[in-house]
C-alpha cells in the first residue's frame, strides 16, 4: 500500500455485520484519522461511503464503520484505538428504523401524522448517534423528519445553551453530520436544563407547537415525523421534563437506551398508546470527561464564527453603544416564597426578563440576537418565545466609554437590538 501523505495504513476486512470503531487522539497536536472504504459498502452512522474517497476525521473523533454485507476499509494515520466488533446494537436499530417507516407508512395511507419518537437515557449511550442513524436511515428512504435537539450541552445543531428543530433533507456528511441550514433556534442561556427547567420546558412547548404547525401546512413534514434528542438528566425535574416533552410533542415511540428503571418509569407515566422500547446501548460508545464536554462546546462555538474544515467563515468585531441595545437575562434568581410578592409565582420570576446594565462582567460572555421586533416596553412579552436570528461574544467592554465590542459572523449594524446572555462564555483565541 502506498501511505496517503506518508502516513502509516491499516487495512480491515470487515465480515458482514461488523464494525471497525477507532478514535482519534484528542488535543491541538493530534494527527488526524484518514478513513477510505476499499471494497464491499460501509456506512458511518447511517450515511454511506463513497468508495475510493478519504475521509478526514479531526482530534476526538469517536467513529464506527458499520457493513451490512462485508467491506474493507484501510485507516491512514495512527488512531488511539481501532478495532472491530461483533457484538453491535445495530439490528435492533435497523429493527427500529423499520417499524417508524411502517408508521409512516401507515400515516401516509390513512391521511394521518407520522411517528413522533422521542430517544431518551443518560449521558454518553449513544443518543444522538441513534438520532443521526435513525434520520439518516429515513431520508434514505425518501422521507423529510424533523430533528428536534432539546440536548442544551451538547447540540449537534446550534451552539451551547439552545433548544433547535432542524427539516432533514439529506442524510448526514459523514465527516460533518447534518447541514444546518437555516436551523429555528431558541436562546436557553445555560448547559443544564436545571438552571431554570420553567424556562426549558416552555421552549420545548415552542418547538412542539412551531413544528405541528407545520405539520398541518406541509405532509411531507407531516408523514416524516421527529426525532428528538434530550439532555442525560434523568432524575427529579429532569425526568418530569421528559414527560412534559412527551406530552407537548404527543409522542408515539420513547426509545429508552440503556435504563431499565427509566424504562419502567416511563411506560407507568406515560398514556398507554405510546410505545416505551428499551434498547441497549451501543459497546462502542465512548464516555467523556467533563473536559471533553467543554472542549467539544467551545469547539461548537469556534465553529459558529470560524467555520469547519472546508468552510472557512472570516467574522466580524465591531464596536456597539450600550445605548444601542438592550441586554437581558431570562429568569430572576429565585427567592423564598414568603418574599413574592402578593399575587406572583415562583414560575413568573423563572420567565421574567431581567434587565442586565452592562459591565466588565459581561466580556467573553455569549449573547443570543433575539429575533423579536425592537419595540416599547409592551414587545418585551413575546422575547422569551421569539426564535434567535444569531449570536455574538463580548470580547471587550469600555465602561467610560460604553461601549463594548463583539464578535459577529456578520458585518455591523447588529439586524435586531434585543440580546439576551448566556452563562456560556467563549475565548477567542484565534
Ligand atoms: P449521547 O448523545 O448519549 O451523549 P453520543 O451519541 O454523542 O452520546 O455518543 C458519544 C460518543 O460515542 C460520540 O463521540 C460518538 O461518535 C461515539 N459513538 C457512538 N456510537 C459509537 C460506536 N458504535 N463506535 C464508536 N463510537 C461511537
């Protein structure tokens, strides 16, 4: 063989049914993984390769090379780890696949809605794989679902702190998963539902409605159903805001990965006609350190202004009055129920607009560009709902002065003055 740049390769022959899983070494100077299919047919997460074409995969990458009928693939580069597994979850995913496409199958004939799945189980089992094959599985198969990511830490759609839907249109890039064009986003403000769970159970209420409204203008959308993606908490108010999600959504199918007792509880909460499904996880699934969850946010967020791989985005920074825009935060911090004012709810204080006056405290922090008209005072009712329209970072703040300067992907003026802040900051460190 005749090593791609001069890196070292391994062949793999693949029987049928088998995966060859590798990681990439993580950290700034780890070499990157060349993957390329030399015969039979593979697939990465349910999308296909190409054969005779390398992929490239980046440091951290966790990646499975699954074959229905037996493949080779050669790996170019030094990998942490590689081998190949029998012992695959994946027929039961295939099985999976299979019954949602009956359903929509289903729906199509009695002129009725598709599946609406909801995939749930801790952190780090594979969720969001099992999101991406089952999406890729079905747009193979000519459908148009609906992925809905209510994971605020880690997002595969927006940056940290988000709750988003997004049409799927085509199956996922195998190096860079699914194109996020013209994504609905809302601004949550934190990486845990916890900070404020009035407040993220709303917006999944948003999304619920934004998509069955467009259930009822669009069949394809109708008949392809969603998919969505939760948080790993599953405990305490976590768990009550997956029934809510399940409510909200009027779910059909629970995918539970991984959770007996999650299982058990959820097939008790939830109406009888919803379908509660245990599956397991997957062996290969890597668990991360609290590190590489902040690595991997940051690197979402670099993405976000500097683009990814092939696309390079060139951003903006730029100088804004603070007289120029008004800056808020969702949600007082909450205070002893005896100390409420007459009349007044613990979840009023969780929706509440907080005005925040800018300071040096705000650098390096996030601020979601709030889609919601620059209005009075009476407009600022209907910010909490409003979809985002971007995001910029505070990368310094001049209190004599007062102004700040940003980081944005487009050039000034900013298209809406209303900013709401995250809890999420972002060093650029380009
Ligand atoms: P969750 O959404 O439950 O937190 P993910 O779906 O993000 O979990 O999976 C965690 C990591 O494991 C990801 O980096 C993913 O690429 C990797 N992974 C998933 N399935 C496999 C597999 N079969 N082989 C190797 N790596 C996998």
């Amino acid at each position: 063989d005749v090593p791609a740049a001069g890196k070292a390769s391994t062949r793999y022959d693949l029987e049928k049914e088998t995966e060859l899983r590798f990681e990439v070494e993580s950290g700034e100077a780890a070499e990157q993984v060349e993957l390329e299919l030399l015969t039979g047919m593979g697939e990465v997460f349910g999308s296909e390769l190409n054969r005779n074409k390398k992929y490239t995969f980046g440091p951290g990458s966790k990646i499975a090379v699954f074959t229905w009928q037996g493949c080779s693939v050669n790996l170019y580069g030094k990998p942490e780890v590689a081998y190949v597994s029998k012992d695959t979850p994946m027929l039961l995913y295939l099985n999976t696949h299979a019954a949602l496409e009956q359903m929509r199958k289903q729906a199509e004939r009695d002129n009725e809605r598709g599946p609406r799945v909801m995939v749930v189980g801790p952190t780090d089992v594979g969720k969001s794989t099992v999101c991406r094959l089952l999406l890729s599985y079905a747009v193979r198969v000519g459908r148009r679902p609906t992925f809905v990511e209510l994971d605020v830490g880690q997002s595969g759609v927006s940056v940290p702190g988000t709750v988003s839907a997004l049409c799927i249109e085509r199956p996922a890039d195998v190096e860079e998963g699914f194109s996020v064009q013209a994504p609905l986003v809302y601004h949550f403000g934190s990486t845990t539902p916890g900070t404020n769970i009035k407040l993220y159970n709303k917006l999944t209420s948003c999304l619920a409605e934004v998509f069955s409204q467009r259930c009822e203008v669009n069949r394809k959308a109708s008949v392809g159903g969603c998919i969505i993606n939760t948080c790993g908490w599953v405990k305490g108010s976590g768990y009550q805001a997956l029934v809510h999600c399940a409510s909200t959504f009027q779910v059909d199918v629970v995918l539970v990965l991984d959770h007996e007792r999650l299982y058990n509880e959820l097939k008790r909460d939830l109406p009888h006609f919803v379908r509660v499904v245990l599956l397991p996880k997957s062996g290969g699934v890597v668990e991360r350190s609290k590190e590489c969850r902040r690595d991997a946010r940051d690197e979402k967020i670099r993405e976000y202004f500097y683009g990814f791989r092939g696309v390079t985005y060139y951003p903006f920074s730029f100088e804004v009055r603070f007289s120029d825009v008004r800056i808020y935060k969702i949600g007082a911090p909450s205070i002893p129920d005896s100390c409420l004012p007459l009349g007044m709810s613990q979840d009023d204080t969780q929706l509440k607009l907080v005005p925040v006056t800018p300071g040096r405290d705000l650098t390096y922090h996030v601020l979601s560009v709030s889609s919601a008209e620059d209005g009075d005072e009476g407009a600022r009712k209907g910010i909490v709902e409003s979809p985002v329209c971007g995001f910029i970072v505070v990368t310094h703040v001049d209190t004599q002065a007062q102004v700040m300067k940003v980081l944005s992907p487009a050039p000034r003026p900013l298209p809406r003055h209303t900013l709401l802040i995250m809890d999420i900051r972002f060093m650029d460190m380009k």
